[in-house]
C-alpha cells in the first residue's frame, strides 16, 4: 500500500504491547494459575509468544503439550482470569511517549480508537485506568459469539461507528496477528518494534511501516 501522509483520518491501536506494557502482570497471572494446577510457570519473556489470540489461547499455551486437555485449559482459562482480576494493574504501565503521542494525536483533531483481543470487560477497565483522561471513540475488547483478531469484524466495526473508511486509517499493533488484522480491513499496517514481538515477524504479516517509538506515528499525519 503506498503511503499517502493526506489521506490517513484515524488510528486505530492494539492495547498490549502497543500503548501498554502488560506483560508481568499477565505472566504473573497465568503462572499463579499453573502453579495451583501443579505446574511449573513460565519466564515472562515467554508470554510474548502466548499472548495474542485472546486469553483462551493464551491458557492454553501456557499449558504443557500434554495437558492441553479441553478440562485442563477451561481449569487453567477459569483460574488465569480470576487471578488477573487481582493483579492486572501492578506492573502495568503505558509505554514511554505513548502518552505524548496520543496528545499530539489529538492537538491534530485525529480520532483514535482501541481493539484488543484481551477481555472486553478488561480491554475498558484498563483504558479507563491509564487513559481516563483521553477519549478514544471506540473501545473493544473480546465478546462472545464475535471473531477475535486477525479476523478483521470488529475492525471493520470500528470503521463504520467512526464513519471513516478503513483505507484512511492507521492501525497499530505489536504482533503479526495485529498486522494480519490490517491487512485483512484494507487498513495502512505500522508495526511497532517497542512491543512483544519481532520486526521479522511484523514484516512477514504484512507491516507497511515500522516504527522504533511512539512520537513517529505523529509524522503519519504532519
């Protein structure tokens, strides 16, 4: 997709890894629950690869290979949510210039948005906690009965409540599911290399741009 700094509306971004850093407190979560469950935890650089697709996924490749049972992971899905609902604001904490960023953004009149594959209930809790302060048009996390990312629904959903076509958005995220997700709703990719994953996996999925920190984004819409 060529880029055109002209026609570009709105952004829309990914929560963790993107405009938050969350990922202690989810490792600490997920092992406390494989901890009751009998066993072993992860390092949390390892959650950086188990993260992504939602917290059912997440549950499950936290468990070993040969625990990944249907029982096992709802046991470990039902224990991992309750102890993230104790702990989910220890550690967290937005990136560096994220906050500047999405000041600058909005000087600009850019409307900005958030889709996460995280919890609904969670994805606005935590939004509200650190960004109470800013308004985004639209907050979306997980719901029953909708597709999660890279699926592009609720992407689209978006686009639609903002009346902007999705071709005049940025959308960033940290992951290849993130940019599959763009690429998917005809949406400009930037990847964003401060976050869990890889550039060589930003560029496989489709990234149009790559950026090193927040305050480049800004430059999208100069």
């Amino acid at each position: 997709m060529a880029e055109n700094n002209k026609k570009f509306k709105a952004v829309l971004f990914d929560l963790d890894g993107t405009l938050l850093d969350t990922l202690q407190d989810i490792a600490d979560s997920a092992n406390a629950a494989l901890r009751h469950l009998g066993f072993t935890g992860h390092p949390a650089e390892a959650y950086k690869y188990f993260v992504g697709g939602g917290i059912e996924e997440l549950a499950e490749r936290a468990l070993p290979q040969s625990e990944r049972n249907a029982d096992t992971v709802a046991e470990c899905l039902k224990l991992t949510r309750s102890e993230y609902q104790r702990r989910w604001a220890v550690h967290t904490r937005p990136y560096p210039g994220i906050r500047e960023m999405l000041y600058e953004l909005r000087n600009r009149n850019v409307p900005t948005a958030v889709l996460s594959n995280k919890p609904h209930e969670f994805t606005c809790r935590i939004v509200e906690e650190f960004f109470g302060d800013y308004v985004f048009v639209s907050v979306r996390g997980a719901t029953e009965n909708v597709p999660v990312k890279p699926d592009p629904t609720v992407a689209l959903q978006i686009a639609g409540q903002m009346k902007i076509p999705p071709a005049q958005f940025v959308y960033v995220g940290d992951s290849g599911t993130d940019m599959q997700t763009a690429v998917a709703a005809g949406m400009y990719a930037v990847g964003a290399l401060w976050g869990f994953r890889t550039k060589d996996e930003l560029v496989r999925t489709g990234t149009d741009r790559l950026i090193e920190s927040p305050c480049e984004l800004v430059t999208l819409f100069d």
